[in-house]
C-alpha cells in the first residue's frame, strides 16, 4: 500500500516498488508470491482489499508520526487525496476486522517514520505497540525519522533475505 497523500512531502515510491518487485522475483517467477498495490492509500482502500485476499505481509509506505503520545500514519482520504491522520487503534481495526475473515496479515511493514515509537509509562500508544498488544503477529517499523533512500534499502535487503527462505528476525538483522 503506498500513500502519498497531497501536500506532503512526497516520496520515491516507484523506487521502492522496483527494489521490492526485484526482491521478491525469485518467489515471483516460480509462482510462489504475488505482490498487489491497492488502488490508492486510503483506509477505505486497504480494508477492501484485506476483505478480497488474505495477504501474508502488508508493507505500508507513507508517513507517520509520533505525538503527543499516539501514534498516527497519514493515509490519503478517500475524497479528497488530502492527508487523514489515521491513529494506530483504527488502523488496527481495520486489520481486527480483516482478522475475523481469516485475512489478517502475519506480518505488516510500516515503511513510515515513527511508527515504532512509544512511551515507557505502560500505555502504548504507537502503531507498532498498538497492533503487537492487539495479537498481530509481527510488526517492523520505523522508530525514528529515516531517509526514503535508506528505508528503500532495508526493505529491498528485508524482502530479499525472506524470499532467500531466512526466518524473520535474521532478515530483520541481515537487513540492519
């Protein structure tokens, strides 16, 4: 899923979808992976697309922030293509709902700064806090401002190391 709402700083996704599509070719070519883009990177969009197809990883590419306690990622409204701050609990409903229809992704990539970020006082409040405490099974995100480059790197690393058959955490470390 990328969004790119208007008026935000825009970033380099088809650069990202290139390094993405290159490291899942393997998988791809031997018909063992398929890669869907919504329609555009709206909520609406993405639980419609969760409702269709149960999708092992859901890689979100976009912005995010960490304020005032809470976590958010800035999706495109769906009427607009302005920037609608989703927080982390309604983002994870979505992915809650998609769940009851056995298509809630093991893994989500939130390719969008800050998502990591949380507070130590016992209330979490960050999207990837949000939708570990929620029962999703694995989360990588970003707990700090990071370099569009330098995010395309990671994941191009990530994916390749996955595709390559390694387990999550070394991919994440190989990544690193």
């Amino acid at each position: 899923m990328v969004s790119a709402p208007e008026g935000i700083t825009a970033l380099n996704h088809e650069a990202e979808e290139l390094r993405l599509l290159q490291a899942l070719s393997p998988l791809m070519s031997r018909g063992l992976a398929q890669v869907h883009f919504t329609d555009d990177g709206s909520l609406e969009n993405l639980e419609a697309k969760l409702r269709e197809n149960h999708y092992h990883i859901l890689h979100l590419s976009g912005h995010g922030a960490y304020e005032g306690g809470k976590g958010v990622l800035y999706l495109e409204d769906e009427a607009t293509g302005r920037p609608r701050a989703v927080n982390a609990v309604e983002f994870n409903n979505v992915l809650a709902k998609a769940g009851r229809l056995g298509h809630r992704p093991e893994l989500v990539l939130l390719s969008a700064c800050q998502t990591a970020q949380g507070d130590r006082s016992g209330e979490l409040g960050g999207v990837a806090d949000t939708l570990l405490a929620a029962g999703q099974a694995a989360v990588v995100a970003m707990a700090a401002s990071v370099l569009d480059d330098c995010a395309t790197e990671f994941e191009a690393l990530l994916y390749r190391q996955l595709a390559e058959g390694e387990p999550l955490p070394a991919a994440f470390q190989a990544a690193i």
